[in-house]
C-alpha cells in the first residue's frame, strides 16, 4: 500500500505593518509559491533530481 506524505504550512497574520512592506512581502511569498510549484513539477515528472544544484540550473 503507497503513504501520502501530508505537506502542512504555517499561517501568519500581520496586523501592524504599511502598505509597502505589505506590497513587498505579497509579491516575495506569490513568487516563492510559483517558485516551488515549477520545482515540484520537475521533480515529480523527473525532469530534475531533486538536489539544489540541478533544481538551481533548471529553474
């Protein structure tokens, strides 16, 4: 029988900070999710090995 490995995220809710840092902080974590999805696509259609210095190259 094949396990799923159970992927969990952490949540955080900033209430004090302006609107730039806001800005910056929404871009950076968009771009970090696109950034794991197209690794996570190499490595689960075996385009890359999943080791940082292939995954470095590929993407």
């Amino acid at each position: 029988m094949k396990t799923k490995k159970v992927k969990r995220s952490l949540r955080i809710e900033l209430n004090s900070i302006d609107q730039i840092t806001s800005i910056v902080l929404g871009y950076l974590t968009y771009h970090a999710g696109k950034l794991w999805n197209e690794a996570n696509y190499l490595v689960k259609n075996k385009i890359a090995k999943p080791n940082k210095f292939d995954l470095y190259n590929k993407l």
